[in-house]
C-alpha cells in the first residue's frame, strides 16, 4: 500500500511547477537576446504567441474556467 497522500502529489507537482517556471524565465531571457540579435524576425513573435496562448490556457484552468 502506497504512503502517498493527496498532499504529498500536491506538494510534489508544485515543486515541478515551480522548476518549469523557473526554466521558462531563463528560457525566456535568452530568447529575448536572440531575438534582440534580429529584431525583424517574426519567428520570435510567433513563438511568444504561441506560448501566449498556451499560458492563458493554463491560467484557465487553473481558475477553474474549463471544468
């Protein structure tokens, strides 16, 4: 039988969640400088986009909007 409790996966997942924003940041900031290296590029607007609406996807659902 497992010892794992539902606050224990929470605690679990949120420090995962936690280290994926951290990497998202610093992912962020070097795309930012390769993107300042060739600023008529619409690729970097385009994959901000798309990670855009992938966050506000994620904040929905975490507000509840989609259950």
């Amino acid at each position: 039988m497992s010892d794992r409790t539902a606050d224990s996966a929470y605690q679990e997942h949120r420090e995962a969640i936690d280290s994926h924003i951290r990497a998202i940041r610093a992912l962020l900031d070097d795309h930012g400088r390769a993107q300042a290296t060739e600023p008529r590029n619409w690729g970097y607007a385009g994959d901000l986009a798309h990670v855009r609406g992938e966050l506000a996807d994620i904040a929905k659902g975490l507000a509840g909007e989609d259950r």
